[in-house]
C-alpha cells in the first residue's frame, strides 16, 4: 500500500497508453528502494543469513500487533450488472458483507496464537543464528592456535629428522650402517619433510578460512 501510494499515478483509471509511463515509475521506484537494501557484496553466507532472519523478525513483530485478525469477520465484496430489455438500460451495484465461519475447530484461535508466538521464534531463530556465527568464528581461531602447534611440532622433527640423516650418511661412509639403514633414514627425513609442508598447508588454509568468515573486509589486523 505504501509503495502505490507513492505512485503519483495510482488510484486513476488508466488507458492502454498510460500503462507503459506507470510501469517505468513503478521500476524506478524499484530501484529506489533497492538502492537502501544492504550490499551483498562482502557478507559471508552467515551474514545474509542473519540479515534474512532480521527482515523475519520484523515482518513477525509486526503480525503480532495484528494477532486478532483471525477472530475478525472476513469481508466480501460482490458486484453485479443488470440489463433491462424493456428499457434498454444497463445497471449495475456493489455491495459489501461480512462473512465468518459457524463452525470453529479452533482454527482461529490456533491463528492468533502462531500470530502472537511467530516473533519469539523468529528471535530465538536470530539468536541462534548470531550465536552460531559466533561459535564458528571462535572454533576458526581455536583450531588456527592448534595447526600452529602441529606445524612447529614438524618442524622440530624435521630439524631431528635432519640431523640422524646427517649422522646416518657420514656412518654409511665409514662402513657402520648397512645402505638398507642409511635408505631408511633418508625416507624418514623426506616424510617428515613432507609432514611439515602438510602442517603449513593446512595453516594457510585455516588463515584463509578465517578471513572468509570475516568477509571480505578480512580478519581484524591486531589478530
């Protein structure tokens, strides 16, 4: 209703050639309202959820205010038009009544009650929403501490990985290990050089993934 209303067209009986200049007000206005809507640009999957659950929480709130309307009676517009042959005339009438159920199951009463209760859910809905994302940024930090560890724990068994292969090759020279030994030690020096490459792999990733909960103004610099 409001968006009509702010037609300056609306409300007056329009020609076939007035339809064209009421469709391209009726998109400018559009665009208008568009242009106050928040920028997806940057939300995270979370965000826009949260966002969604928001315009809910309002459109609930506001149907609440109205939760007797099921109890009200529905109204009924009828019109009719008439031809008298006698007198060669065309006549026609509107008319208005109001019409409401005998039998009530409980229905309406089941209606008010959802109209009443339709915003607490959708508030708890948001809440838990809110707090999942909260949940979520904090397991992305919690697990960002943990790779950390495991990638300064392979470093450290590769720095030992290193230093028995140095030992291995210069006993291999002097004829005290056999070449099975030596072989071995050098596949354990490769693994876990491999193993440190994995953990700093997997830190990168989780850095990223916790950028891109952020979106795309990134994770706070002091962090």
């Amino acid at each position: 209703e409001s968006a009509l209303n702010g037609l300056s067209l609306s409300g007056q009986g329009l020609s076939a050639a007035e339809i064209p200049a009421v469709y391209r007000e009726l998109m400018d206005y559009t665009k208008d309202i568009e242009k106050k809507l928040p920028d997806p640009k940057g939300m995270t999957a979370a965000d826009r959820t949260i966002q969604a659950l928001k315009l809910s929480l309002n459109a609930a709130e506001k149907q609440a205010g109205f939760w007797f309307l099921p109890f009200l009676p529905n109204p009924v517009f009828s019109a009719g038009i008439t031809y008298d042959i006698e007198k060669q005339a065309v006549d026609w009438n509107v008319s208005l009544g109001f019409s409401i159920s005998v039998f009530d199951r409980g229905e309406r009463a089941v209606e008010a009650a959802s109209r009443k209760k339709g915003a607490d859910l959708a508030r708890l809905e948001l809440e838990q929403a809110e707090q999942s994302k909260t949940i979520s940024l904090d397991r992305g930090w919690s697990q960002k501490e943990i790779l950390k560890m495991d990638y300064e724990i392979a470093g450290l068994n590769l720095e030992e990985k290193t230093e028995l292969r140095d030992e291995a090759e210069q006993l291999f020279k002097q004829g005290f290990i056999s070449e099975e030994d030596y072989i071995m030690n050098q596949m354990d020096f490769r693994m876990a050089g491999l193993a440190q490459t994995k953990s700093a792999n997997q830190y990168l990733i989780q850095l990223l993934d916790i950028v891109r909960m952020y979106g795309a103004g990134g994770a706070p610099k002091e962090n």
